[in-house]
C-alpha cells in the first residue's frame, strides 16, 4: 500500500453481519458515529443483511459506507485491502474461513486483527506468512478478544508494576479466573470443535498442540518445565480449588508468543499457567472435579463423529448469542499472582464489566484496531503480533477508558 496515497477508511469490519460482527459494529457507531474523526465501513457477503444492520444502528448511519465481498474472493479481499489501513474480521472459525483475508492483508501491506482462538491456525499462518509480513508491513494481530487479551494484557501490566515495585519482573505468573458471568460465543464453541475434529485427525497437530511455544519464533524455549493443569488442584496463595481453564491452551501460548517478540522481557526461564478458581472446601473441590469432567467429555465427545453432532446441536451456533442485557450483566474477574526468582510476590486483577464471549470481546477488538491504527506509528514493523507486545500502554489506556476494562495492583509482599 502506497504510504502517499491513504486509503479512505481507518477501520473496515468484515463479517459486520455476524453476532459478534453485529454487536462491534454497533460499539464502533456509538463511540466514533459516522462521518466523525474516524472513517469506517463495514463489509460481508450480503448486501441486504448489509443494509438491514446499518438501519439497525441509529438514525445518523445512513452514510456508513457497505462494502461486499466473500471470505473465500481473494480479488475482493484485496480490494477491501486497498481501500482500510486496519481490516477487523470476525468471521470464524478462521481454521476454515480465515487463509484468504490474511494473505490478502500481507500481499496489500494492510494491518488486521482478529477473534481467533486457533493456535493450530496461528502457527499456520505465522509459517506461511510472517515472512512477508515483514516485508509489507503488514502488521497481523491476532487474539483480539476474551482471548486474549485480558490474559495478554493482565501479565504485561503485572510485569510492569513488579519492574515499578522489585526492579525486576516476576519469573512465574499464574491467572486464576476469580469469577465470570456469561457465555463463550458461539463462534467459540465452534472453532474449539473443530480444533477437536483437527486432532483428532493429525497425530502431528496433537503434538504440536501439547508444546507451549507452538506459536512462539523458532528457537525461543525454554528449560524450565512449563506448569499446565490438567485436573482439579489447590492453589495456597489464594486458598482455592482450581479447576483447567477452557482458554487456558489458547491464553499460555499467546503469553509465551508476546514474551519472546518482547525480546524474553519475562526471562528465558519465565513460566505460565491458568485456572479456574471454584472455591474452597468441600465444594470447591466438587467443583473441581466437575468442571474437569465437563471439559474432558466435551474434548473427546467433539472428536468423534457420532458425539461431536450431539454436541453440536445443543452448544450454541456461530450467529447465536445473549440478549443486549444480559451481555451488560456479565462479568469477569481475573486473578493474576506473580512471584519474582528471589521470592516476592504481586498480586493483580484484570476485570470487565460485560459478557466477556460478546459485549466485552467486542468491545476489546474494536479498541484493539483503533490503537493499531492511531497510537503504533507504522515503521518497519511488519510481522505477526500479540496485543501485548505491539499495542501495550496504548492499548492499555484505551481498554480502561472505553472498555470497560480495569487493571489494579491487589498486593504485594
């Protein structure tokens, strides 16, 4: 893209129509309107749904422009390329609708954030791609929701205040999710199914899927085994029974990935794991068990055929999703407890106050595109990203002014 001739649009959702799609674009209307500082468009397959979601929006939308394209048109990728310098895609599960949008963003030189929760995707297109990424510019960033960029965002900002209270930062971080209210989209569940139906095909996806660097450069390991719960456990410093954390695969290798292209500012030897906190005693302990049990059968039933169309009838669908209220009802509350190698402690918190699969994802996203293309100058920086490691105090100050997002220093000792 020619750095003399601007394109007409700082921000371009593709896959407005979507649930998701839907719900960012109306935070986007509300907060920049149309015709303000920020140019915008929305873009989909259909013309009229197109047309129905902008009379949806307000009466001041009428001039929101409506591009249409197919996820798999790769000359109609390109050609909304050429007209955003940031495109926003909603449309998953990105494993099998996602390859043409980021080849067109890489060929176009135009940056691109994304929902997706799919580290086998990720490490896909990080080996097709980064290389000529860099050499155009384009600057993708994937995780630009619930995952994860609460977990993303929760260790850098831990990181930075344990340098701010130790001069160092901490070598281990755990996050226990405290407490959450609401639903995973259904674009969610879906990709977490087919992730299931991937491996359960490919013994080497399987592999690749147990390594906690699978999406981080080449070479960046480390010694140090990595911590990962996989059954219920007890955590002393917050006095819990744990429990694994469905997005807990996706968030650890995210983490490692935003570690290393910040030159291993958490240390070579940095470790990472996250969990559910489900209380103490007796029941917590149930809990725990049960939510293991839980997230066991929904792995295994999505692999096989036969369970996996069972499941799929009773999750929800990519489309489906809560009510405006009780997206603004849900919550979530994160833990983040960090330990520094001579012993110290810090304990932080990361909350939102929305659906964290809906309001708050989009929410995120649409902060997360708008910080790429207002707050990171575009130099020669272009490659495959994490929110962290290319958006940090930036995007930081926006999530808590205009997400709903904030992030607070709970102890330290």
């Amino acid at each position: 893209m020619s750095a003399s001739k601007q394109p007409p649009y700082d921000l371009l959702v593709f896959g407005a129509t979507s649930f998701v799609g839907q719900i960012l674009t109306q935070y986007l209307y509300d907060t920049h309107g149309v015709g303000g500082d920020v140019s915008w468009a929305i873009a989909g397959r259909s013309q009229s749904k197109l047309e129905t979601l902008r009379n949806q929006l307000g009466s001041g939308a009428a001039d929101l422009p409506l591009l249409v394209a197919d996820a798999t048109d790769e000359p109609a990728l390109q050609a909304l390329c050429m007209r955003t310098r940031v495109i926003i895609s909603t449309v998953g599960p990105y494993a099998i609708y996602g390859e043409p949008l980021i080849k067109a963003c890489v060929e176009t030189g135009t940056d691109y954030c994304d929902l997706t929760g799919e580290v086998q995707w990720i490490g896909k297109m990080v080996s097709r791609y980064e290389a000529a990424a860099k050499e155009s510019g384009a600057r993708i960033v994937h995780c630009c929701g619930f995952d994860s960029i609460p977990s993303d965002m929760g260790v850098w900002f831990l990181q930075q205040q344990a340098e701010s209270a130790f001069g160092r930062v901490c070598q281990d971080v755990r996050m226990r999710l405290k407490a959450a209210k609401g639903t995973l989209s259904g674009g969610t569940v879906a990709s977490m199914i087919n992730i299931a139906k991937e491996m359960a095909a490919d013994p080497e996806l399987r592999r690749s899927m147990a390594n906690p660097f699978s999406i981080s450069p080449a070479g960046h390991r480390s010694k140090t085994r990595q911590p990962s719960l996989k059954g219920p456990g007890f955590d002393k410093t917050l006095n819990s029974w744990l429990a694994p954390f469905v997005m807990g695969a996706i968030n650890t290798r995210v983490i490692h990935r935003s570690n290393a292209l910040q030159d291993t500012r958490y240390g070579q030897e940095f470790t990472y794991d996250e969990a559910v906190m489900t209380g103490r005693g007796v029941k917590g302990r149930l809990a725990a068990y049960g939510i293991t049990a839980a997230l066991a059968g929904f792995f295994m039933g999505s692999a096989v055929k036969p369970t996996r169309w069972a499941i799929e009838k009773f999750v929800p669908q990519p489309g489906e999703g809560p009510s405006p209220e009780a997206q603004k009802t849900g919550f979530f509350d994160m833990r983040f407890v960090g330990k520094t190698d001579d012993g110290r402690t810090i304990i932080t918190q990361v909350k939102g106050d929305r659906d964290p699969g809906y309001g708050a994802t989009s929410r995120m996203i649409g902060e997360a595109a708008t910080c790429l293309a207002f707050d990171v100058p575009k130099n020669q920086d272009g490659g495959f990203w994490t929110p962290a490691s290319l958006l940090g105090q930036p995007l930081l100050e926006r999530l808590t002014r205009r997400a709903g997002l904030s992030f607070d220093v709970l102890e330290t000792r």
